[in-house]
C-alpha cells in the first residue's frame, strides 16, 4: 500500500511539473519602457519601433503586454523579437502573438509572430 500512495504521488508531482503550452496575443515592449506602457491599451499601442531597437532598451531585454500586464521573455523570446523587428514594416504598435509556457512572469517562448 505505501508503494501505491509513493507512485501515485509521484505521478501526481510529475504531471504538475509540466507547464502548459498557450498563447498570448498583445504589444511589445522592452523591460525599460514596459511599466509605463501597462497604464493603458493605448500607450502599448503607443510605443514605437525606433525605441524598441535602441540598444539601452534593447539591452533591457523584451515582453508582451497583454491585459496591462507585461510579460518577459526568455532569451529565445529575445532572439526573435530581435528577428522580426528587422523586418516589420511597422513603426508602432507592434502587436504579436507568442506561443511558449509561463514560469512566474517569464514566457519561454516557443514562436512568436506578427499579429494584426
């Protein structure tokens, strides 16, 4: 009986200890510009590429602001905003969707695209 209640425990701890895969769908920010973005949808929609490649902001690292809430992302996430910045034709408003699992307020991001 101890063995069962130990495996049946075990499997319990196991299955929690995967996070699940979700997306999300709002604007970038960089970490130095994402409090003052928060406040409301139109200062994210506000915000523009130029700020988000300068290398003081870039360095801070980059997220998505979904429901006033900014969310970081993982050095991949990084990567890739980093990617697509060079090629949106954007110049505010960068809204995107971003698939990954959230650990606290990280995402570990899986993909991340251009939304409309």
């Amino acid at each position: 009986m101890k063995q069962i209640i130990s495996f049946v425990l075990l499997v319990f701890a196991i299955s929690f200890s995967y996070a699940q895969t979700t997306s999300w769908t709002g604007y970038l920010a960089d970490q130095m510009c994402s409090e003052g973005l928060t406040e409301s949808v139109e200062r994210a929609a506000s915000h523009t590429k130029e700020c988000l490649v300068e290398d003081h902001c870039a360095k801070t690292g980059y997220g998505v602001i979904v429901d006033g809430k900014w969310y970081k992302f993982d050095k991949k996430g990084n990567e890739l905003t980093a990617a697509m910045l060079n090629t949106t034709q954007k110049e505010r408003g960068i809204k995107v969707t971003v698939t990954g699992t959230l650990k606290k307020n990280k995402i570990n991001v899986t993909a991340l695209t251009e939304a409309n």
